[in-house]
C-alpha cells in the first residue's frame, strides 16, 4: 500500500487516518511540539512506528478531554515508552521500599498513560497500597514508604493528566478533604480520572475547613457537585456543609469515615464516583454527543 511503511511503520497520511485527524493537525503537532515520528532518514517520506502513534493517540485523548494543545503534547510523551506488563505490583513494593521515587514515578506514568488512571489505579496502585496496609497493621512501620508511594502516585497523575479547561457545558465539580483528613491521595486520582472524561474539577486539597468549602461552593456560577473525603469517623463532620449554605448538586460523600448523612450520597468506589459525578456534572444531551463523538472527532483546532 502507498499509504503504509515497512513492517508495522505508518505513513503521515495513514496515521491520520487510524486517529481520525486531519493530516494538518498531525504536522502542526510534529512542527509546534516535535511529535513526529523518533527517527527520520534525511530524503525520505516520515514513518511513524507504534511508540510515535502510542503518543499520538495519548495526544488526541487529552485535547478531544478538554486539555491544552501545548500540556498535551508534553504529558503525551510517557506514552512512547515501552508498554509496561499491568499490575507489577511487587515491582513498585520494592521500588517503594527503597524510596526510589524516580522509578516509581517513571513506572506509574507509564501505566498511566498507556492503560489510563482507573486501570492503573485498580491494578496497580491500589493493590501496591493494599499491601503496605497489611504489612503496617502487623507492626512493620513502612510510613516513610507509604509516603514516597503517594507521593510518586500524585506526581505521576500531575505529569500525565493536566487540568482540563473548565466549560459550560459541565457544571462545576469541587473536591476536598474534610477539615482535620490529610489523605488527598484518592481525591488526586479521581481529578485526573474525570479529567481523561473531560470534567474538569477543583481539588481544593487536605483538610478543608467547613466555612473555606461552603465559600468555594458559593464562588461557583451554579451549584456544584462537591465531593467530600474522610478516612476516619474522627474526620467526619455531621454537618459537612453549613445548612446556611446553598446546596451542592450533589454531595457526595466518599471515603470509609462517614455514617449515613440526611441529604448526601455515599461513594463506595472510584468507579462509582467517577458515575455518579458524571451523571450529574455533564447533562444527559452533552453525555450523548461526546459519546457520538468518542473515536471519531477529529480535534482540528488544536493545532492553534
């Protein structure tokens, strides 16, 4: 085929085609942010191997989500690297175990952008978690690697999920922490989570005291949806936002702390958050046309 390369490379005309984007956007892309194919002989017509359509498709996923051209193209470059095998859980462990945050940060953002934030999440992080709780409960420490685990988990979401622009078409989404909760770690899974769908979210972070959330839900141009987290009964409030506040759409409640709340909405999983926000944040009709337009969009302004 004149379209197609040697063995499983692909030309510039191909490639368009298999990402559903005009072959303009596709050397807007290589020019503005060098994602063009890795190696190119001088005279010859550009072929594109699968790690350069791996970051490709990473690239279209993020800016069809709302993201930027100029972050995308920089959180897209993960996806060039080696695919790694799902779930090496002991793999991370003893990365963590050395507090080698370099490689555990490396190895996270691979999964992530490879196989996407719930995945990663369900497979490989969560169980790495898991785990450390169990050895913790039976005496043996492990918060410093705890810690170098979280942190590596929340800095691999920042380098590869970049905030999405906020629209109208969605209505306002707040997370945080209830006053007193430092365990922000679920709340930075699920932002990025709803970013790979196009919410855009605030994470306003550990420890929200009542009054600073109540003022954040007043500040938005609609009633948001709030998502509150507490680890611990300690950390959960029986009146999470002031009654003389307007009501968020909804609350919802997440993390194993909270009793039953007259007016709110117990999260039970990321997967059940990250429906029951969508099912809120985006309307019925938007839902339907970003569904119609999943593969086959082609996002031909973001080249500006």
């Amino acid at each position: 085929m004149a379209e197609t390369g040697t063995g499983t490379e692909l030309t510039v005309g191909a490639v368009a085609r298999v990402l559903d984007i005009p072959v303009a956007t596709l050397r807007s892309w290589n020019q503005r942010y060098d994602l063009g194919p890795a190696s190119r002989r001088a005279g010859e017509r550009r072929h594109y191997a699968h790690g350069d359509i791996a970051v490709l498709r990473r690239m279209v996923d993020l800016v069809r989500a709302g993201v930027s051209p100029c972050q995308a193209a920089e959180a897209a470059r993960g996806a060039g690297t080696t695919q790694p095998a799902t779930g090496n859980v002991a793999y991370v462990l003893a990365a963590a175990e050395r507090l080698d945050t370099g490689t555990l940060l490396d190895t996270v953002s691979a999964h992530i952008a490879h196989f996407g934030v719930v995945p990663t999440w369900n497979r490989l992080c969560r169980p790495a978690f898991d785990r450390l709780v169990a050895r913790q409960l039976r005496g043996h420490g492990l918060i410093d690697v705890e810690h170098a685990l979280s942190w590596s988990v929340i800095a691999a979401l920042h380098r590869t999920v970049p905030p999405v622009r906020p629209t109208e078409a969605v209505v306002p989404v707040l997370l945080a922490c209830a006053a007193g909760e430092g365990h922000v770690l679920p709340l930075e899974v699920l932002r990025a989570a709803l970013a790979e769908t196009g919410i855009p979210a605030v994470l306003l972070g550990a420890s929200v005291p009542c009054g600073a959330l109540a003022d954040a839900v007043r500040r938005q141009s609609r009633a948001p949806v709030v998502v509150l987290w507490s680890q611990t009964r300690r950390t959960a409030p029986p009146d999470p936002v002031p009654t003389t506040t307007r009501a968020p759409a909804p609350l919802l409640l997440a993390g194993p702390g909270w009793a039953a709340q007259a007016g709110a909405l117990r999260v039970r999983s990321l997967d059940d958050a990250l429906h029951l926000v969508e099912s809120v944040a985006r309307p019925t009709r938007e839902r339907s046309r970003i569904g119609a337009q999943h593969g086959r969009h082609s996002p031909s302004d973001a080249n500006r």
